[in-house]
C-alpha cells in the first residue's frame, strides 16, 4: 500500500493504479469518458483532467490528466483545485458543441454517462452558437442501432469491438471535428459481441435495437440478477421488464466470470420470451382435436385422471433449471428418470464431471482464463459454442506479452496505447487443434487441422511427450510429431497453461486426451488448468442430479404409462426416425415447455411454463459453479415455474410421500438435503431477512398508483416472492446488499452502467459481498495420479463414405435464442458442408444440393465448401433451425443431387 | 579549409541547375565525413555530435547528440533500429526543407547515413511530404545512386554496417511531422500522437528504438562530422551552434531563405537579406518560425534568430521561416487563414484539439465577417489558456495558439474594431 494525497488529505492506495482508478476506488467523483476499468487508458478525451503538485510547497501545480498519471507513492493532486475544475467543465462544453441535445428522445436518456458527466462538472450555458455538424448513421444489423450525430469520440467503441474483442469491421474514419465511428459501409455488425457496444458506449450513439422496439427508461425498468441460459459459461445478466413485459439484457458483473462484457447469444437470446413461438395457453388432446384449457382448476381437472395411479417415465432438460430435473426426478423416481440429450452428450457430460470431480483445481474460472500463458484448444470450436470463453481466450492470449514486457519498459499495465507499441499486438502462445478454421485462428501460433480421431492421438501423444508415464498413443506422423514438440516445450514453458476441450465434437477420446495433457503438465509441477465446454447451461447441473441415457426411454417407453417432458424438443436429441418411434409408442405425453415444439404440438397435455426472466432457479455451469438466478416480474398463473407442476403433480398422484416444496428456495433446499454434492447450494440461497428485501424497482419508478387506475384506483399490493432476497417493490434494502444481488448498477450521480464501480472496493475488482456462484467440488487435495488409457487408433479409411462431424453457429445452434426476432436474422441457412477436395470429387459447386443418408436419418440440404475441413468429414450444423440431429461420427453416404436450374434452361 | 566553410548546407545549391549527382558531390567533398564517421565508433560520433551543439531544426530545438544518447545500444539492444528523416514539411510558411531535398539530397543522404550509423539503425525512411513531388524525384534519384555506390546497402564501403534507405510519400496531413504521428503513420495507422513515456527512441516503429530527425539537422551532421564541433559552434553569432536556413515570406522587398549563422540579428535578415518591406508598406509584426509561433513585433528586431533569444522576446524559433504582417493585411484574416489550417489537421484524438479549434475558427471567421460578438473575445482567451501545453495531447492545438494568443495581445484592438464596426475595416466592402 501506498499514500497518495488528494486535496491535502492523505488515502491509502494499493500500487501500480493511475491516478483515476485510484480515485474513484476511493469514491470520488471524477469524470472520465476514454477509459474503461476492462480497456484501461489512452489519454483521449481530457476529461479527468487534475492538478497535481510537485510537493506539499508547490503552490502552481500543472494540469495532469488523471488516468494517464502513475499513482505513486507521495504523489499530491487536487481534483477540487479552481482550474483543474474549469477545464473539466470545458472539456464538456467542447464535447456538446456538436451533440445533438435529443436527452428527451434518445434511448440511452436516464442512464446516460454523458448526462452524468455534465451535470458532475457542472457545465450548463451554451456559448457555441454556430452550426453543429452532423454524420449519416449506418444500418448495423438487428442488434445496435447507430446515432452518430451523439457521438463525443470517446474512443472506447472501437477500442473495445477491436483492440479487446479482436472485430475486424468496425473502425474509426476521418479527422478532426468529422471523426466518425462505423463501419466502412452500412451493414451487419459481424462480431458476437458487438452488443457490448451498447453498454461501452457513454452515450446514445449505440443503442440496444431490440429495446428499441419496447422501450422503457431505466428508472421504470424492474430488474433482477439473473444467469444467462444460452451456453454452459453461464454469464450474469441484468434482465429488466415492465409491465410484466421483458424488454432487455444488460451484463451483470461477476469477477469471477464474464467481468463487464457478455456476447451477443446472451444479449439478445431473451427475445425467445417474447417470440411467436412462445407458449401461452395449455391444451389437450381431445378426440383428435385440441382443446384449450383456460384456468389451472381446469388444467389440474385433466391431469388427474392422466397420471393418477399412473407410471411414468420423465425426460428432464439441460436448459431446465436444477430445481424443475430435481422434482422431475422426485417424481418419476430416479430410475425412470432420462436425461433429454443425446446419448452421446450424456456420456461426454459423465466423463466431463468425474475428471473435474477428481481434481476440481484443474477447472479455471473465465477470470483464471484471461491470466494463462499458454492455451491450446483440443477439438471445440469455442468462439461457436462459448463465445465468451474465447474472448477471455483472445484476452489471455493478447495479454499474455503485455505481463511480460510491461516490466521490461518499466511500464504500467494500465497504459493501453504503450503496451500495444510495445507488443506490437503480437499474440502470446496459443494452439489450436480443431477440424476446420475458427474465429481464433488469427491468434494461433499454430494450428492443425484434423479430423477428430487424429486430434484425440495428437492429444494423447502431447500428454505422453509431456510425461512419459501418459499412455503412448503409437504411431505418429513427422508433421504431428513435430507439433507435438513445439506445443509441448510452449506448454512447459508457461505458468499455467490451459487446456480447453469440451463436448462439440461429441468425442470422448478428444475429452481423454485433454485430461491426459493437464494432468501430465500437472506432474510437470506446472499449474495447469483443464476447462470443458459443455453443451447447455445446465447439463453439469443435470449431469450431477444422476439419471440414465434417453435410447433407454426408447426401450421403456411402451412399458409405462406415459412420459413426462421437461423443457426439451426430443428432435434434438434423437434422429426424425427414433423421435417418432419414442413419442409415438408413449401413451401419453405431458410436455412442460417455454416454446412451441414439435413435441408440444403432439403432446396429449401441452403446459406452458415460465422461461428464465419470470422464475427463480439455480443452473450448474461448466465449471462446476452453482449459480442463482432471480425471477424479474411476478409469478403468471398461466405460465408457473415447471417445479411448481411437478409438485403439482406429485400431490396428484396419492402415494407420492411429501411435498417438495412451494417456493423455488425450499425445493433448493430440500435438494441440497437430499443430494450431498448440492449441500453447498444452501449457502446460494440464504438470505437473512424477509422483511428488508432488494427492491426490483428502482425508486425512482412511476406509474406505479397509475398503471391499473384503469380498473381499480386502490392500489394492489405487491405481488409476494416468498424465500427470494428481491421484492417485488421501489421499497426495501436500497443501500449496501451483496454484489451478486444487485438488480441494477445506479448510485446518486451515476445513473448509467459505469456506476457498477461504485460497487466495487476497487474499480475493476470485485463487487463489495460478491458471492460469484458457488463452486460444488470441493478439492480433495490428492492431486490424480492416473492416466486415461489410448482408447482408440485412427481409422482413416471409411470407403468412399463420410464421418459427420458436427458444426456449431454463435447464432443458430441454441435452441431458445434461435427463437429471438433479432439473432433469427443472423442464423445461417441450413446446410451440408464438405472439404473443397471432396466437393472437386462429387463435382459440387457452393450451393449446389446435396443428400445426406445414414441409418436412421436422410435430408438434402445446400453445400457449403469449408477449404480448411479435412478431406473425408461432412459438417453437419448442430441444433440449426431446419436440421435434424445427425449424431456426430456416424458415418453416410452424400449424393450429390442435378442442378434443376441448369436443367431448366 | 574549415575557416571558410560558412554555408555548410546551401554551398552545393545553385538555383539554376540540377543538384549535383553522386560523382560531382564527390568531388566537392562529399561523403569524407561518412567515411570519417565509419572509421569512428558509433559512441564517439554521438560524442561528436553531441559536442557540436546542435538543436534540431524543426522547431523544437532539441539537442541532437542528447536526442541520440537515450537510444539503446550494445549487443543487447532491441534490434532492428530505425532512423527517419522527418521531411513531412507543412507547417505554413516553411519550406527550408524543401530547398536542402532539391537542392542536395546526397547531403541528406549523408547525413542519414552517419546518424544511423551513430545510433546504429539498420533502416532509415525519409518521410516526405506529399507534395515534394520534385523532392521525390530527386531522392530516388540520389538514393540510387549512393546504393550504387555503396553509401547505403550492405557492409557500407567494406564495414559491417548496413543501412537500408527508402523513401515514404506521406499521405498528407500536418500531424503526420509530428514525431509520433510520423511513427504510427509509417506503420500504416492513423496518424494519432502517441504518449511519452515510452518515447520513441525506446519504443517507435514497430515497437523498436527509432530517432526522428528533422531534415535540415540531419544536414548539419556531414559538416559536423567533417570539420568538427568547434567548428560548427564557431558558425553560430551566439550560444547557439551553426548555420541556420531563415527564410521570410510576406510583403517584403525580397522573400526567400538564406543559410545565416545562427543567432543573425531579425534586423539583418529582415532588411540586409529580405531589402526591407516593399514600398508602401510597413511592418506591424512577424511569426519568427511558421504558423505555430508567437507574434513578434517591429520592437524585436534587434532580436539574435537563436532559440533562447526568440524565446526571451515571447515567441519561439521554430523553423526560422518568418511570415510578415504587414499594415495592409488584416490580423484577424492572418490568425484565421492559419486557425482554419490547424482546425483542419487536428487528429481528431483529443477533445480540446478537435472540437476548440474549430469553435475558434468559426469565431475568427465571424468577426472577419463583421458577424463578430464581444463575448467571442472571451471565448477566444479561454481556448488561448485551455489549448495550452499539459491540457492537449499533443503540441499540436498549443502550437495553433501561439498567433491567436499574441495577436490578441499585440492586435486586441483590431478585433475589437472589428467587433464594433461589425465588418472587416481592411476589407475592401
């Protein structure tokens, strides 16, 4: 620790800070627009501008700008000195001359940083009295909208989209007073994470476009913290609603996750509750029609007589909450229980949790990812199926340099425009071993392409390279040995390397050989790390409660009585064939489901239940983390949690022993009680007082003795939320609650998303209480000492017939998010991809058809030619709206179909 | 033979013909102080230069030898290092550089040459103005030519220095002679300014040691080399060291430039080498260095023309290519002739820069056009104090200041007439 005087008065301060981090970590208010606590400083825009003095003498002191100055020992500043004080006033009074001054109709009005910087210096009297200039705003997609003429050239937006997030369309143009940021034509924003921009921008310049389209001040936004659904990372997001409506996403800080930034998946995926597709009514199979049941007595009348004194089988769902599988589970009892994936994932995610079990140190969190110095990536094309796991990957990898070169030029991490000087934004060591290209691969110092038998041997003779005592994978070729050395003296040259497999490929071997590899590096005495992508963001959780394989319903289902299935669309996880053979040998079918599905459509009881936004739940990420999600509008009658069904159902049927619970924190606990490895689960969900909850609604709310005068002027009374810490109300714990809990980022001042360092004891840190999940395996210390054995030889030759290896898109392979308005926009066509020397052998042109036949299974879709898929794979994009499920590693046959078009003419 | 060498840079220069090729600066004594300078160490020409006094000429006047001394030597050090000559010449009113590029560019070359050599560069780039089109011709020309002769290439006249020599055709903009600015335009990106620290004699191109010079100090170093550094000071009337290229534009009776010993008088300039004004006109006050300096007026011209005299007299020596004003030209029009060119190169990186100069210019241009406020006045003193050195990122925007602050303090009741009268009382209207 070191003192640093402000104003006079002496503050203790960790080193190594610039003077504007320390100062707002201490709490004052000291205006900035360029720097960000995750991008650092550049210098740009002047506005934190501060004296400082040479010694306690000096009475001139010079202007410094506070984020571009050291925070050293002794150093004395005055943020309160008169001309530190005009000149930050004037530096608004520049930055307004040309902003349009549209707060009334601009979205980001109320949680504005500019705002909050003008009134912070207290700039309010125009003197420019010329002509602003203006600038033509540019289409980018269905995600941002773009206002330029708002635009204070803070910077922040393209470093972010490309210094930090590696996007490649998106630049700064121009010169002087006509700096414009954009595209260099009007169109989609390619990267994932463009919505970032939204919330990195200080101003209305990029707007969130989706919110656009139902939009609500943030005062009058109720929000709530809650988890993203949409891959297995698990991000925290701020979802806000008002009239019970669900109108955005905002990043939620977790310092031990995604920091300050999410991608466009978890942005944007909300919109499923929103979309057509969305469930809302129950129905029942009635002599061949539909019948629509309106009330829940009614719905309960139906149900009755179909599961009373019935046996059932159950389908839970790696997108269902931990809560909904558990009384899902308790229902149908564990043995009639099925996990509703593939079984091939069901085994991947068992291997997946017995390694992390065995040795949870080996598991980084996303934040233990940006700080490894050598990564290699076995088999998962991670920017597809866990965006935001390869942004901390191309962090890491960026960085890496950064650590070791900063000090050599005695530079200060801090100093972003240095640091890429000095690095020349050269990548640290990053391997990828993957069957075709990925969004990485301009970062890799080398990477091999594969298909996945060959990448699962590389894998392993890496591992036995590294410790002889790994298993010999045999045979290998000169060009793979040669890899194999280069990456392993890269990988024993690091601290903590960094092995990233996961279930993409639907291949065992691949998950093997990386354990193989983190453990042999562990021997190494290396502080390696293991990190597995799993295929949703529940499957850990899900794969934990216990349950058998869904070929194994397949078998029982004529047996029983009927299935119950929860949150899940059979049709992706069984082929066309073996999903008409399960759902049409069942009895009946009762379907609990957020969307309309093809099950739903068939089911003999179709109930609609509460998506993400309107329940509360805990989900288990790839790590191992336990998280809690909060519901943010009041329970619908219509649309109840599906725990709440099954309890329902559970009291329906007589000889079911007890009630689970009627609250979403008492099933939790009666899981945690009844399942050790979910003991840790009660420290997640207590919360001291039921009195002073969080309110959801910030207090500055209106409407709320308005909005239903319309049919009655007594206002009704809160709707409860019994066992949640968060009320449903503008009264409550407004002040210092545990960071993890806060529904909102606002502080007296700071109305917009930068407020969240007032949070923090120090910017960029931890939230204050922070409870960041809750890790379920506990270290048992005895580090592994075994090895998985070679469970495999490359089988090169399939005569003439393809291996299907499956291919994930950011946008389309989800199954909710797929539903949302804004990223259907951006879900590519369904399509057949094959190597370019297979295309010159089945005379196929990009485009052309093509049919797909295996055992169980035949469709005819476009090809797409991949030249950096290896010869003898066809891509088969995974849980792509229009493609059945193809199990990975099958092997097909292709035919190529005649052009009709040509025949035409 | 060094007793009468007193125009060390402009002695090859003939305006009536082409500048002399390889054989004929060979013959007049070129390149021996290369050769000089190879046989020394790299230490030791530092050494030399450092000695010699010299101040870089583009405006800033930093010590060259000093400048040189910070760049990481020995085996150990970062590799490969980089020498450009900053020939990106666009401040208003200069154009010294202009004459050594046509007019000797083996100078340059030699120059280049030996300063590479001191601080031990592998490559050097002239970075040039774009529109020195004739420039570039004859560079190319001259760097073919000392290739061919082995003056640049590898193991230079049988040592083991190499040094790769090219040229680079700016795009154009003022910010692009910035240091800095230079350096990130030569590496293909905007032509921002970067920070200091790291400076770039550490960090600049591509991250490597690189030393920025300006055109006419790299010229000075053949004589230095040649004749020594007692020599060179010797050249100067003051402190100061050497010969020096003024030049003066404006209404006088001859405009041009002459290589003068540094520290010549404003006076003899102005009246022995310019002849005066031109009939009719009178001298209200002169920009000593280009358009980023202050005014000074006709009570300076006892002034020596060296760096802490001009500096002394409020103003700065910058490039020593002086601009009249004279008593038929309207000072307000001058400042805003000058502010509308500066508003026009600002980077658009720092926000004092980018959006005060233009306000100041739209406030110039109003009064120019009688559409002036009093409250303008205000406003201008404020950006003249807030565009100062420390609150922008770069000299660029403290630079633009200079003319406007000084004609506020020398002119004020120009633009207060100006004002008042509500039209441009030069104007012809």
């Amino acid at each position: 620790m070191i003192t640093i005087y402000i104003d006079n008065q002496p503050h203790q301060i960790r080193e190594g800070q610039n003077l504007l981090a320390a100062c707002l970590s201490l709490g004052f208010d000291l205006p900035y627009f360029c720097w960000h606590p995750a991008m650092h400083s550049v210098g740009a825009c002047r506005q934190c501008a501060v004296k400082q003095f040479k010694d306690e003498n000096d009475q001139r002191g010079k202007i410094v700008m506070a984020c571009m100055t050291p925070a050293t020992e002794g150093v004395r500043i005055s943020i309160d000195d008169p001309e530190a004080r005009a000149f930050r006033s004037t530096v608004i009074e520049w930055l307004m001359v040309n902003h349009p001054h549209d707060c009334p109709v601009c979205d980001e009005g109320g949680e504005c940083h500019l705002q909050d910087m003008t009134v912070m210096t207290g700039h309010n009297y125009r003197r420019f009295r010329f002509k602003k200039r203006t600038h033509v705003n540019q289409n980018l997609g269905p995600f941002v909208n773009h206002e330029m003429n708002r635009c204070i050239q803070c910077y922040r937006c393209v470093r972010f989209y490309r210094d930090y997030a590696g996007g490649l369309d998106f630049n700064v143009f121009g010169a002087h007073d006509s700096v414009y940021f954009g595209r260099q034509t009007s169109g989609i924003l390619e990267g994932e994470f463009s919505g970032n921009l939204v919330e990195v921008c200080p101003t209305g310049v990029f707007t969130d476009k989706t919110f656009k389209k139902h939009y609500t001040r943030k005062w009058d936004l109720a929000t709530a913290p809650s988890v993203c659904i949409h891959c297995s990372v698990g991000c925290n997001i701020i979802i806000g609603a008002r009239y019970g409506r669900i109108r955005r996403v905002l990043n939620r800080f977790n310092s031990q996750i995604n920091g300050y930034f999410i991608c466009d998946r978890g942005r944007y995926g909300y919109e499923h509750i929103l979309s057509e597709k969305r469930l809302h009514g129950s129905r029942i199979r009635e002599n061949g029609g539909h019948k629509e049941l309106r009330t829940n007595e009614e719905i309960l009348r139906h149900l009755t007589p179909l599961i009373d004194g019935k046996r059932f089988i159950g389908v839970g769902s790696p997108r269902a909450t931990l809560e909904s599988n558990f009384a899902l589970q308790t229902l149908v009892g564990t043995e009639n229980f099925f996990h509703g994936v593939p079984d091939r994932d069901h085994a991947l995610v068992e291997r997946v949790i017995s390694i992390t079990k065995m040795d949870p140190t080996l598991t980084p969190s996303l934040d233990q990812v940006k700080n490894c110095d050598a990564i290699l990536i076995l088999g998962e094309d991670i920017s597809e199926t866990a965006p935001m796991l390869a942004l901390a990957v191309r962090r890491a990898v960026m960085d890496e340099p950064r650590r070791h070169l900063a000090p050599k030029y005695q530079l200060p991490l801090w100093q972003d425009q240095a640091l890429q000087e000095v690095t020349q934004n050269k990548p640290g060591p990053l391997f990828l071993a993957t069957i075709g290209k990925t969004r990485l691969d301009n970062l890799a110092t080398h990477r091999l392409s594969a298909h996945p038998e060959e990448l699962s041997h590389f894998g392993f003779a890496l591992a036995h390279a590294i410790d002889p005592a790994a298993p010999d994978a045999g045979e290998t070729s000169a060009e793979m040995e040669s890899c194999v050395k280069s990456i392993k003296e890269a990988l024993l040259a690091a601290r903590n390397p960094l092995l990233i497999s996961g279930t993409g490929l639907g291949h065992a071997a691949l998950i093997e050989a990386a354990a193989n590899i983190a453990r042999a590096l562990r021997h190494q005495g290396k502080n390696a790390y293991l990190d597995f992508v799993l295929p949703h963001c529940n499957s850990m959780g899900l794969g934990l409660l216990g349950g058998r394989p869904l070929s194994h319903a397949l078998e029982m289902v004529s047996q029983v009585d009927g299935i119950i299935i929860l949150e899940n669309e059979i049709s992706r996880s069984f082929s066309s064939s073996r999903t008409n053979q399960f759902l049409g040998a069942a009895k009946t079918i009762i379907n609990l489901d957020i969307m309309q599905t093809p099950t739903s459509d068939i089911a003999t009881l179709s109930i609609p239940v509460a998506s993400y936004a309107e329940s509360e739940g805990t989900l288990v990420n790839q790590e191992g983390r336990a998280q809690r999600f909060y519901r943010v509008v009041p329970e619908n009658p219509n649309l109840r949690e599906s725990w709440s069904w099954l309890v329902e159902m559970m009291a329906l049927i007589k000889n079911q022993p007890e009630r689970l619970g009627k609250t979403p924190h008492e099933i939790t606990t009666k899981l945690a009680q009844v399942n050790p490895i979910f003991a840790p689960l009660l420290s997640l969900v207590s919360w001291g007082s039921e009195t002073q909850k969080i309110p959801r609604e910030s207090h500055r709310a209106s409407g709320r003795t308005a909005m239903t005068a319309d049919i009655s002027v007594h206002e009704p009374k809160p709707a409860d939320d019994p066992g949640s810490p968060l009320a449903f109300s503008m009264e409550g714990c407004h002040g210092d609650v545990p960071g993890n809990l806060l529904p909102r980022y606002w502080s007296p001042g700071w109305n917009s998303v930068q407020s969240l360092a007032k949070f923090q004891d120090e910017v960029g840190g931890p939230l204050r209480q922070e409870n960041p999940g809750r890790r379920l395996f506990e270290s048992t210390g005895n580090p592994i000492k075994n090895y998985f054995a070679v469970s495999e030889k490359i089988k090169k030759n399939n005569h003439g017939r393809w291996q299907v290896v499956p291919l994930y898109h950011v946008f389309g392979s989800d199954e909710l998010s797929a539903a949302g308005a804004a990223i259907s926009e951006r879900i590519p066509d369904p399509y057949i991809a094959i190597s370019a020397k297979d295309a010159a052998q089945l005379n196929l042109l990009e485009n052309s058809r093509i049919r797909l036949i295996a055992d169980r299974e035949q469709f005819e879709r476009p090809v797409k030619i991949i030249s950096s898929l290896p010869a003898g794979l066809v891509g088969v994009p995974m849980g792509l709206p229009g493609m059945p499920y193809v199990e990975p590693g099958t092997i097909v046959d292709l035919i190529a179909i005649p052009d009709h078009r040509d025949n035409e003419k | 033979m060094a007793a009468v060498i007193t125009k060390p840079l402009t002695q090859h220069i003939r305006p009536d013909r082409e500048p002399l090729d390889i054989k004929a600066y060979e013959y007049a004594g070129g390149y021996q102080a290369a050769r000089k300078a190879l046989a020394m160490s790299p230490l030791d020409v530092q050494k030399v230069v450092g000695d010699s006094g010299l101040r870089g000429r583009g405006g800033a006047g930093f010590p060259t030898g000093m400048k040189w001394s910070f760049v990481p030597m020995g085996p150990d050090a970062p590799r490969p290092k980089f020498l450009l000559a900053n020939a990106d010449e666009m401040e208003p009113g200069t154009f010294k550089d202009r004459l050594l590029l046509e007019g000797v560019p083996h100078l340059l070359i030699e120059g280049m040459l030996i300063s590479a050599y001191a601080i031990q560069a592998e490559i050097a780039y002239v970075f040039l103005r774009r529109e020195y089109y004739q420039s570039a011709r004859v560079l190319l020309r001259a760097i073919a030519e000392a290739e061919q002769a082995n003056y640049l290439g590898k193991n230079i006249l049988g040592t083991p220095f190499s040094l790769e020599l090219r040229l680079h055709q700016s795009a154009g903009r003022y910010i692009c002679g910035e240091e800095t600015g230079l350096i990130n335009s030569l590496s293909g990106r905007r032509s921002t300014p970067r920070a200091k620290p790291p400076f770039p004699q550490f960090v600049g191109l591509l991250g490597k040691p690189t030393i920025v010079n300006n055109v006419e100090s790299l010229c000075c170093i053949p004589g230095i080399m040649q004749y020594g550094p007692e020599w060179f000071k010797s050249l100067g009337l003051t402190k100061d060291a050497g010969t020096k290229l003024y030049g003066i534009s404006g209404r006088a009776l001859r405009t041009g430039l002459w290589e003068l010993p540094m520290g010549t008088p404003l006076r003899e300039i102005l009246e022995d080498h310019a002849g005066g004004m031109q009939p009719g006109y009178t001298l209200r006050g002169l920009l000593p260095g280009g358009a980023s300096t202050d005014f000074m007026l006709p009570e300076h011209l006892d002034t020596p023309m060296d760096f802490d005299a001009v500096q002394e007299a409020g103003s700065r020596l910058g490039t020593g290519t002086m601009i009249l004003l004279d008593d038929h030209t309207c000072p307000v029009g001058f400042v805003h002739n000058l502010i509308q060119f500066f508003a026009r190169e600002s980077c658009g990186w720092c926000t004092p820069c980018r959006e005060g100069l233009p306000w100041v210019e739209k406030i110039l241009q109003a009064i120019e056009t009688g559409c002036g406020e009093s409250a303008d006045l205000t406003v201008l003193e404020d950006h003249c104090r807030l565009l100062g050195p420390g609150y922008t990122y770069c000299p660029l925007a403290p630079g633009a200041m200079e003319p406007l602050q000084s004609a506020l303090k020398y002119f004020k009741q120009d633009f207060v007439r100006h004002i008042e009268e509500k039209k441009c009382p030069w104007s012809q209207a």
